[in-house]
C-alpha cells in the first residue's frame, strides 16, 4: 500500500472526537477504531470482528491482543520510520503495546487520545522510546 495513500486516509479522521471501541469517522474513536476506519478506506471491510477491550492497560485478558492482531494482518517493518506505517506503543511500562497510531513521516503522526480527539502529533522522545514495533499495510494484489 503506497504511504500516501495511507497518509490520505488517516488525515481524514483529524477532528474525530475520541470514543472508546468506536470507529466512525467525525463521530468518535479510539486509537484501535482509528486504525479500523483507515483498513476499511483502504480496502473496503473490517478484517476481523473486534472483541470487547477496556480502555486501560490493566486489561489483562487482552493484554497481547493488539500486537497479535497487528502480527496477523499488516507486515512487520523494521527499517527506518517512515510515513504510512502503523507503530504500536507501549504506555506506563506496561509489557504489551496498548495504544497505536499512523506515521505521517518520521517526526510526526496521528493517534487518537482521550479529551483530546484524532490529532496529529510530534514523535518527540518521550513517544520515540514508546515504540514497541512497526507495520505496513499489506499491499493489494
């Protein structure tokens, strides 16, 4: 999947109020439900059905769901940052990631936080040293 294409899409959630498990663009989502709506502008459907999840790190029953599913359904990427590709962070020492976002290029990306919406932010150091592991979008064949 070409990164501007990726980059397009995630640019169009700007301004989505935050809510958690949602994944409707200008009506609300989370960091998961952002990744959600760009898969379906990209491709067109949801990839899986999304089980229930709670909005913190202490969801122990989860707790590698987001890396296995970002393992099953996008390609590992270990190069540079670059724009496009979806970074999962791992927040307050917790052992698995728990939040993810899209590269805009290697300084900045787009996540949803809570109180705050869908926005674009710098990669500073703090978020740089969060990041547990890189994907792309798989290509269309």
């Amino acid at each position: 999947m070409s990164p501007e294409r990726v980059v397009a899409a995630t640019r169009q959630w700007l301004g989505t109020p935050y809510r958690h498990q949602g994944a409707t663009l200008g009506a609300g989502c989370d960091c998961l439900g952002l990744l959600r709506g760009v898969w379906r502008s990209l491709y067109g459907g949801e990839p899986m059905a999304m089980p229930p999840y709670r909005a913190d790190i202490r969801d122990h029953e989860h707790a590698d769901t987001l890396s296995a599913a970002a393992r099953a359904l996008l390609v590992e990427n270990i190069g540079p940052l670059a724009a496009g590709q979806v970074v999962l962070f791992k927040l307050n020492a917790a052992p698995h990631p728990k939040h993810c976002g899209i590269l805009l290029n290697a300084t900045r990306f787009i996540h949803a936080q809570e109180r705050l919406g869908v926005i674009e932010a710098n990669l500073t150091a703090g978020w740089a040293k969060r990041v547990a592991a890189r994907f792309d979008f798989p290509s269309i064949d």
